[in-house]
C-alpha cells in the first residue's frame, strides 16, 4: 500500500532532480558545480523535509549528525548528490538523489532520482523483481572495484560493470538491466538507504558480503560492505563470497 511517506520521498527526489539538472545546465566549472550540486539540492531537500515533516530528524550527507536521531522513531536517511564526481562530468548520466525513510529499526519508504535519465524508482510503485541472468552482471565502483572480485570469480561466472553513483547502480539491479551490486569498500548510510528501501520494495535481496542484515540509523553510519541482487541469486552469490573469503586466508 502506497502511503504519504512513499510519495513524499519521491516528489522530493524529483523536485531536488530538477534543481540539479537546472543548475548543471548553467554549466561552470566542475569543482564549483559539484560543490554548488550537493548545497543546493540539501538546502532545498532539508528545507522540506523542516516544513512537512517537522518532528521527523534527519540524517544527510551534507548536513550536520545531530546524534538525538537515535532517540527518534522517525529518521529521513538523504543523500543530496549521490556521485557527486559524475555530477560534475557533462556527458554523464549515473548520478541520483536518494530520499529514504527509517522508522523504528526499518527503512519504510524511498525514493532514488536519476535526474539525467529521466527515471526515478521508488516504494511508492517499486517494478517487479527481475530474474538473474547467467553468467552475473555485477555493478561496481568505477573508482573502488572489490578487490575479492577476482577470488569470487573463481567461484561464480562474473561480468563486470563499473559505474558511479551506489543508486546508479542499484537502479540497473532493479531495473533487470544487471543482477547484482556488490561493494566492499566502504560506504555511509546515505549512500545505500534509498536504494536498499526500493530494493526491498521490489522483493530483492539486500545484505552485508556475510549475509547479515543492513543496520540504518547507527550512531556511526559508516557501513563497510553491500549486496543487491534478485532474491533467487542471493545464495549462489553469498557461497562463493564466503568461498572468495576463506580462499584469501
């Protein structure tokens, strides 16, 4: 059931999307547009969020960790620019906004913008799980790739494609344009909210590289690794990582 929080978070989504597109068009110089992208769309995205959601906290990249959130039942997880490097490269597509919704040990609601490709998927109407296709289409960071990649290779059929943006690349995983998203270089939680919310919307799995399960609104927000993948997927990738690990020692 669609509720007031789903399709809060994607007109948010949406609407800090426009701004950025607006502000990209205006062209400039990369360091300064990157910098004015991720200004701009939290000011605009925390301004909201204190009008329509007064007694909700918030937890954004670009904005200051008031620590009284863990004392909230209501926590809005926000990335303003997520591949905020992308942003700044004229001719690329694979940045977001990521809008997502923590309530009570659960991510309820989310919205992840792709403004330069016109797309933005949300829980608000989440597309149908796809199927994983053979040999594993696997996203990872254009600038960060695991470096158990090759390990894992040896135990499951991989190809690799490297993108920016976590969201760019959890959008292909839900989209069934990829099958899996697999990061184990670090991340905070703004990076991975919304796309996780979605994803699970959509009936995907999402998890730590072990298995265990996503933890948001943690007093550090710092979480160390990522896989989403279709569900039917989940247990062949997550026995040849646990065979990739134990190969490693």
């Amino acid at each position: 059931m669609t509720t007031d929080d789903d399709r809060l978070a994607r007109d948010l989504a949406s609407e800090a999307g426009r701004l950025l597109l607006a502000l990209r068009a205006g062209g400039g110089q990369s360091a300064a547009l990157r910098k004015a992208g991720d200004r701009k769309s939290h000011e605009f995205l925390a301004a909201r969020l204190a009008e329509l959601r007064p007694e909700d906290a918030v937890l954004s990249e670009e904005g200051r960790d008031d620590l009284a959130r863990l004392d909230a039942d209501r926590v809005w997880i926000v990335d303003p620019l997520d591949g905020t490097r992308e942003f700044g490269e004229p001719d690329r597509a694979d940045w977001a906004v990521h809008v997502a919704l923590w309530e009570r040990g659960e991510l309820t609601a989310g919205a992840v913008a792709l403004p330069a490709q016109g797309t933005v998927l949300s829980t608000a109407a989440p597309p149908p799980a796809p199927p994983a296709g053979q040999p594993v289409r696997v996203l990872v960071s254009r600038t960060r790739p695991p470096a158990l990649l090759d390990r894992l290779a040896q135990q499951v059929e991989l190809t690799l494609i490297p993108m920016g943006s976590a969201g760019a690349k959890a959008a292909e995983v839900i989209n069934g344009t990829a099958d899996a998203y697999l990061h184990s270089g670090g991340q905070y939680e703004w990076d991975s909210a919304a796309p996780v919310a979605v994803a699970q919307a959509a009936g995907l799995h999402a998890s730590r590289l072990d298995g265990a399960a996503l933890a948001y609104n943690q007093p550090d927000p710092w979480l160390p690794d990522i896989l989403i993948c279709p569900a039917g997927l989940a247990a062949r990738l997550l026995d040849g990582l646990r065979a990739a690990d134990c190969s490693a020692a």
